[in-house]
C-alpha cells in the first residue's frame, strides 16, 4: 500500500509515440509500445517520444516531478522537470503526460527511464530498443479453381 509520508505514488508508465489532450479532458496515447520499441533503422530521429506517468496522490498542494531518459551509453535524451499544483481529491489516480520532439534513438540497447515524484527516490524504469529484422516478401497468386 501506500506510506503516509508519500504525497504521490508511482503506479506505471507509459511509452509512446506522442500524447495528445482531447477537448473532453481526455488523455490520447498515440502508438504505445510494450517495453520493446523496434525500427527499421538505427540511429532513428522519432518526430516525438511521450511518456505518460501514472501515480496516485495522496495530498493536495505542490508535488514536484522529473523525468529523464538516457541511451544505452549513458548519454541524455530527455530531461523534463515541473511542478504540479494538485487540488483534486487524494487517493485517486493522476497522468503526467510528458512529449518530448524530435527524440533520437543512436543505438539498440537497454534506455532507462528516471522518475521522480515528490520526495519520493527515484523509479527508474527501462526500454529496449531494437532493429527489426528484415522480413522476406511472400507473393501468393491464384492456381485456379479446385
């Protein structure tokens, strides 16, 4: 469960191509992948990168935040920090829905992700990435009629 001194509380991320804010206040997540992201070609200039972060709030008022992502080789290829001013009801369930654009991804390899919710340590997640490999074409022509 959850400690009484934890103002916010991880819960899940959530990696995709972009996120969007529709006009009814929901959040659209564009092309989610698993923890495997798998291009035809490496280094890859993503047109963006979203990374949504679920957590459950447990007070009101500031909770600062930050996320940063780094390649296989340590390097940075997203640093975004904030803060959140929350006066909703605690307990229940909030997105921090961060896009970052263009997002370049040199190398196949293992990619963390570092969260950081209030005063909370940090999570570090991770993804893989990977080239696909190439798939041969198959051509069927009709023989016809049985």
């Amino acid at each position: 469960m959850s400690d009484p001194e934890q103002s916010i509380l991880f819960e899940s991320l959530v990696l995709c191509d972009d996120i969007r804010h529709e006009n009814n206040g929901k959040l659209l997540f564009v092309g989610v992948y698993s923890d495997l992201v798998q291009v035809a070609k490496l280094p890859l200039q993503m047109r963006s990168l979203g990374l949504a972060v679920k957590a459950r709030v447990f007070s009101t008022g500031r909770i600062t935040f930050s996320v940063s992502v780094a390649d296989p080789n340590g390097n940075a290829l997203l640093d975004a920090n904030g803060e959140l001013n929350y006066d909703g009801e605690v307990g229940h369930v909030i997105w921090l829905p961060i896009v970052v654009g263009p997002a370049l991804l040199p190398t196949e390899g293992v990619y963390t992700v570092r969260i950081a919710l209030g005063d909370n340590a940090p999570i570090h997640e991770k993804f893989f990435v990977r080239k696909a490999q190439a798939t041969s074409e198959v051509r069927v022509s009709a023989s016809g009629p049985n």
